[in-house]
C-alpha cells in the first residue's frame, strides 16, 4: 500500500488532477470571499460581454457569470462527492459481503445486484422528476446512490474472492480471526486502488448525472448550479445572439472536473494494473535509441 502511494505522488498527472479538484473545491467553500453578494442580483445589462468589472460576462437576466459560477460550484461538487462516496460504500460493502462468505449470502447479494444493474438511471431520474416537478439535490443522491452501486460491487465481489485464497487471509481465519477484522484488515487495504477507481468514476457519472436532469429543466430553479446555468443559458438562446460564455464557463467548469477526475482515475488503473506503466518504460527506450543513433553516426 505504501509502494502505492509512492508511486501516485510521482505520477504528474496524479498531482496535475489533484490540483486542478482542489483548485475547484477552494473555489466553491470560498464563495463568498471570491464572489460576495447575491449571485441572482442583476448587476449589469443583459448579455453583457466579458469585461474588466464582469470577468465572465452577464447573463440574460443581467446577472454576474462569475459570481454564478463560484456559487454553483458548491452544490454541483457537493452532490457528485457525496454521491460518489455513497455508491462506492454501497458497492464495496455489498462486493466485500458477497466475495467472501459465498454460498447463500453471495447468490442472494449477486441477484440483487443483477436486479439494480438492469434499472436504467437517467430515465429512471427522468421519470420521478417528471412527476415531482422537480428533483432536489438530496433525491438527486439518493436515486443515483441506489441504482449505481452494482458497477463496483461486482469488481470488489470478483477480486475479493481471489484474496481469500491468498495464504495470509487463510492463515487469518485458521486462527481464528474474527470475520470482520479479515474483511477490513487483511482484504480491504489490498483493494484501495480499486476502490480508488470506483470513487473517481462515481463522482463522475454523479456529476455529469445531475447536470443532465437540471440542464433537462428538472431541477431547482432557485438554486443556482452549474446544470440550472446551463438551463437558463439554454432558454435565453444564448448560443444563438452570440452570448458564448453564458454556457461555456458552466461547461468548463464541469469539463475540469471530468479532467482532473480523469487524470487521478489514470494513476489508480496503473496502480492497479502495473502493465499499464508505459511512460518510464517508453522514455528509457527513447533514450537508449537516440543513443544507439548516436554511437552508430560517431562509428561512421
């Protein structure tokens, strides 16, 4: 685990992802430092173009891009990081539970599984909203929580049933270790970089999840968000009378999280699978070729 972590702290692209989330989620929880005031207050003239006092412009309703995007950070990042975490726990638990007892408890767990892997989620969210009205950011957890756990419970089921044949958790149990502290101590640690993977893709698909359903008009028209931006952005036609940055700061702002997500997601899968460390291998064969060029052109 400690060669793992080594290993993601040398990785730039590990550190670039890193930098580009924390950058995001500074921004989001210094808010009213960065953007004070009401980021729904009309302050400038409709569809006013970037300047030097509206950094990002304005929106058709006068209101301050930058200020929008500052304070939508929050519930966007705040909804695809606890979703996330919440299908990861899900499906580790349920992929923990299943891989190691077997028997029964795996035949019911892996059925339940196969149950929620064929519910289809965005129509699925599409459908509560188009009754609710709308979808508030709690339900907006609560149904991709429960409908997207069976994607990592099933990696975590696969590869703890390969642990426990693995002679340090058979010795475990032939002394008699509780089955909790095997789970936790001696199974769970081997399967961080997968978890890892699970984590970063969840926040992902949580993100990209509820932008959809907002952006689709189901969501909260009161809260601004980076998906309700879009929204706004999308009914005032703003594509089309040239107001290009009423939808391209919500749209970055959301591409630099998939990319930052992406780039820390790169790391864990080469963590995971050491066949995927291509780059070091690469660059030695790109030194030892130009040097071999090089001896060949000094012996002509």
């Amino acid at each position: 685990m400690n060669a793992g972590v080594s290993l993601f702290w040398r990785q730039k692209k590990a550190v670039a992802g890193l930098v580009i989330i924390l950058t995001l989620c500074l921004m989001a929880l210094f808010a009213p430092v960065l953007a004070p005031g009401d980021p729904s207050e009309r302050v400038g003239r409709s569809h006013q173009p970037p300047t030097v006092e509206h950094v990002f412009g304005t929106t058709k309703m006068g209101r301050d891009v930058f200020s929008q995007f500052v304070w939508g950070a929050r519930p966007s990042l705040a909804v695809g990081f606890a979703t996330g975490l919440a299908i990861t726990a899900l499906g580790t638990i349920v992929g923990l539970v299943a891989g190691y007892f077997g028997g029964r408890t795996d035949a019911t767990l892996d059925l339940a599984t196969n149950a929620v892997l064929v519910i289809p989620n965005i129509p699925l969210l599409i459908l509560l909203a188009s009754f609710a009205g709308t979808v508030g950011p709690m339900a907006i957890m609560a149904i991709i929580a429960l409908t997207s756990w069976p994607w990592g419970a099933r990696m975590t089921r696969s590869q703890t049933m390969a642990l426990r044949q693995r002679e340090f958790v058979v010795a475990a149990r032939m002394v008699g270790e509780p089955h909790w502290r095997v789970i936790f101590v001696e199974i769970l640690p081997n399967l961080v970089p997968l978890i890892g993977i699970n984590v970063v893709g969840s926040i992902i698909y949580a993100i990209v999840a509820q932008t959809t359903l907002e952006y689709l008009g189901f969501g909260d028209p009161l809260r601004v968000t980076w998906g309700t931006m879009l929204y706004n952005a999308q009914n005032s036609s703003a594509i089309i009378v040239g107001a290009w940055w009423d939808i391209a700061v919500p749209a970055a702002g959301i591409a630099l999280v998939g990319l930052g997500l992406a780039l820390i997601n790169f790391t864990f899968d080469e963590i995971a699978n050491p066949q995927l460390r291509s780059g070091p291998a690469l660059s030695r064969w790109l030194r030892l070729t130009r040097l071999r060029r090089r001896e060949l052109e000094a012996a002509r």
